[in-house]
C-alpha cells in the first residue's frame, strides 16, 4: 500500500478556494493522504463571490486543484456538482472538463445497493433563498470575524491552547441555530423521500452530521472554513463522517511533498483560475 487512505466513495464541499483563511493547508494535506474509487464535490469548492480584490488564492489552493486533475487521470471518477458559491460552473452542467464530470446532481448506488441523491443543497435554505442580501451580508460578517479572529488564534497557540473560532461561532449564530439545521434537513430529506432515494449527501450548511429523518439518510459532508470534513463510503457500502485532524506535522510534510512534485511538472501547467473564472461568470 501506499499509505494513503482508500475509499469507494469520498464526498467532499464547501472548501471556498479563492476565500481567505480557509483550511487550504489541511484540505491539501487530506487529498494527498486519501484516495477512492469516486470522489463527488459538491460544490461551493471554489468561491465566486470573492472574486476581485480579495481573491486570496495560495499555492496550496493551486496544489488542491492539480492534485484532482491528476487523480481524474489516474483514473479516479470525480464529479463537481457546483453550489452557489460557484454556481457559474451551473451552465456547465452534463460536459466534462480534464476528464471531471460537472453535473446539477447525481444519484449515488452505494455497494450494498442504497439510493442516495447527491446535492449541494442551497435551493432548501429558505434563509437563502429569501434574502441573498442576508446571506451576503452574514458572509461579509463572518469573513471580517476571521481577520479579527487571526490575533487571537496567534496568541492561543503561544500560550498553548486550542484554536477557537470567532468565525464559526458567528456562523453558528447568523445562520440560525440548531433550528435552522433541522429544518435543512428536513426540507431536503422530504424532497428525497418524494423522489424515492433512500438518503441525501449534500454539503451547504458547513455542518457535518449523519442522521435519519424520517427513515431517509441525511448526509452532511461539512466544509474547509472551519472544520476539516469529509463523508466517505467504505468497500462494503458503510459510510461514516470523517474529521480530518492529523498533527500540523503532519500537514506539512503532506503539503511539501505536494509541491516537490509539482515542481516536476512542466511550467506550463499554472492555472489562471481567476482569469477563467470571470469568463465563467460573464
Ligand atoms: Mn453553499
């Protein structure tokens, strides 16, 4: 073996690439430590709403996207489902780009036979969906609570406590409460009994969590803001949620070997995401 974690299935959303203060590090870290049969990226991966003068794009974000590109040619089935966040790459529904499936949705047969659909979410958060203007300005919020937040994680890492996040604090209080997640999960869940799947995987919410409403499988997969979450489907067909926390050893070492690698590959690889990104939106 290779070291690497191996899985059927892994579904993955909400890493906000391009957003500053991201887990770009982690994220990276994570996709050169795992692999599976098929990967689903449920949107939200790269965050259009940042685009301009605070895109924030690292090295890390440019090592995330090639590590995809060479799993798609190892041959590793990706499919991006795009979420609001990247809802320009919506029009690129049913193509397929450097051998990475874009589609609205999908519906997933796990190895013991489940149904489950696959989504990234936002058209059932009534939050959303009523007031862009709300959930922008909770963005702005949230993203000016990160910048505030940097001295106070210096200074806990000095004095040696855990991280806190002002963030995900904030994040917790504009999008509601544990009311709004319920409701979440209930109105996608009711929508995927109506269509006859046996559960849902979608990200949006940056919450993960498994549960049953009502008999039907609620899948969250989580997010790269904050928490460091993935959901995975194991060879036999069970899932699990996982928590990506190694040491920042670790991390790094992940993260180096990831770019000694890419200095292998030829110059004329660099991405201009920014650049294709604005054609997309146009
Ligand atoms: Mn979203």
């Amino acid at each position: 073996m290779d070291g690497k974690a191996h899985y059927r299935t892994m579904f993955l959303s909400d890493w906000h690439l391009g957003m500053k203060g991201i887990k770009s590090s982690e994220l990276l870290a994570f996709l050169e430590s795992h692999d599976a049969e098929t990967i689903y990226l449920i949107g939200d991966i790269v965050d259009q709403w940042v685009l301009g003068r605070k895109w924030s794009w690292n090295t890390d974000c440019d090592h995330i996207l090639r590590n995809l590109l060479e799993k798609a040619e190892r041959g590793t089935n990706i499919i991006y489902i795009p979420g609001n966040h990247d809802d320009g790459f919506r029009a690129w529904a049913n193509t397929s780009v450097n051998g990475i499936k874009i589609q609205k949705d999908a519906v997933h047969t796990t190895s013991d036979g489940r149904r489950l659909w696959v989504l990234h979410g936002d058209e059932f958060d009534l939050f959303m969906r009523h007031s862009r203007f709300l959930a922008n300005l909770g963005h702005s919020i949230v993203q000016l609570l990160m910048k505030l937040n940097r001295p106070v994680t210096w200074f806990r890492k000095r004095v040696g406590l855990r991280p806190w996040s002002l963030a995900a604090m904030a994040r917790r209080a504009f999008q509601g409460s544990s009311k709004t997640y319920r409701r979440f999960a209930t109105a996608v869940t009711e929508e995927a009994m109506k269509l006859g799947y046996d559960g849902v995987v979608c990200g949006h919410i940056h919450k993960a969590e498994f549960k049953l409403v009502n008999g039907i499988e609620y899948w969250n997969d989580g997010d790269w803001v904050d928490s460091c979450t993935a959901a995975v489907e194991s060879m036999d067909g069970t899932m699990q949620i996982v928590h990506y926390q190694p040491p920042s050893e670790t991390i790094k070492a992940l993260c180096e070997r990831a770019s000694i690698r890419e200095s292998d590959l030829a110059s004329s690889h660099v991405l201009n995401l920014p650049g294709i990104l604005e054609e997309v939106a146009s």
